[in-house]
C-alpha cells in the first residue's frame, strides 16, 4: 500500500483499471449481444492484477476498482452479473437473489471473503444489492481476468472473444460469449433462407 492507502504494483493505477474493465466489458457486451436477464460471469484474480501469483496479494481496493468497471453496464443493459468464487470454495458464485430465483438456481450457505472465495467475490457481496451464493450456473458471457478459468460455468457453444484490451492490471484477459449449438445431420439447416 502507498502513503494514501492505494494499492502500487508497478505503475497500477486503480483508476485505470476501472478503464480497462469497462473497455474491456463495452467490447464483451458489443459482441455478445446480450439481452435483459442473461448472464455474464466474471472471474479474476486480484493479485494477478497486481503483477503478483493468483492466491498471494488478494485486494478489495483492486476488486472494487474492478466492480466500478463492471457494474454500470450491468445495470444499464439489466443483464445479471456472477461473480465466480476461488477454488477454495469451488468455484460458486456471487449472484442477486433476483437471478437465483428466475433461473431456479439452489442457494448455499457460505459467505465469501478474501481468503476463502477471493477478494473479487468478497467485493460483491459488499456491493450487490442482495447477493448469495450458488454453486453453478451457465452464462451467456464471460470476463476472465487473470486466467481463473470460468469455463465450467458457460452455457454451450463458446465463442472466443478478442477484444482492444488484452489485460486488465497485469493480468491476462480473455472473455467468451455464446451461441446455441448447430445440431442435425445432412438434411439439417440454420437459417429460413436455406430452407427456401
């Protein structure tokens, strides 16, 4: 930590890490198309950010920086945010009670923190508005910072997603949208133009 208490790796910048999340979620959001109610879950690794191995720096301060980036366009386009959890915890997720209720997604009984589900995590059950904790869930969409792999909780089939920002801090970012899958045989179409 610095003299005024904000956190120095390097030359981060917590302002500029919000700017690189949310140029970074503008491009995801751009290309996945995603419609009210849809999901979008994030993982990532606050000490990646800071230059440091995932599991050795965790910071609140980087996952709010990281959440300020996030939030807005989550709440302007009212698409649901996951937030994935470590591996300590199994990698559940941080979601509104709203969307474990439309999606019928079972409630567990554990509150993430910094060394037990990941200051990312811990960040938004401090920030969303009722935030609990389920243990799987398929996405629309996907934010990967720091190489947590958030695979296991995207829906079939994933599309890889290059974007103008290719890390968020020192962390790698990769980012995934999705499309139904193209099932079928031979006399299988996609399209009502192939079909006339």
């Amino acid at each position: 930590m610095g003299e005024s208490g904000t956190v120095r790796s390097g030359n981060l910048n917590l302002q500029e890490v919000t700017k690189q999340v949310e140029a970074a979620l503008c491009d995801l959001l751009q290309c996945a198309n995603l419609k009210p109610g849809q999901i979008l879950v994030v993982g990532g690794s606050t000490s990646e950010v800071l230059g440091r191995p995932i599991g050795s720096a965790t910071s609140l301060e980087v996952a709010h920086a990281i959440l300020d980036g996030i939030l807005p366009q989550v709440k302007e386009r009212r698409i649901f945010l996951a937030v994935q959890c470590c591996e300590h915890l199994n990698r559940a997720l941080v979601v509104e009670e709203e969307c474990a209720a439309r999606y019928g997604l079972e409630i567990v009984s554990v509150y993430p923190y910094t060394k037990g589900g990941g200051g990312l995590a811990a960040a938004a059950m401090q920030r969303l508005e009722n935030p609990v904790v389920v243990e799987s869930i398929k996405a629309d969409a996907g934010m990967d910072i720091g190489d947590v792999f958030i695979g296991m909780h995207i829906k079939s089939v994933g599309v890889v997603v290059r974007s103008r920002v290719k890390s968020i801090g020192f962390a790698h970012l990769s980012m995934i949208r999705t499309r139904p899958k193209l099932i079928g045989g031979a006399r299988a179409r996609y399209s009502k133009e192939e079909c006339e």
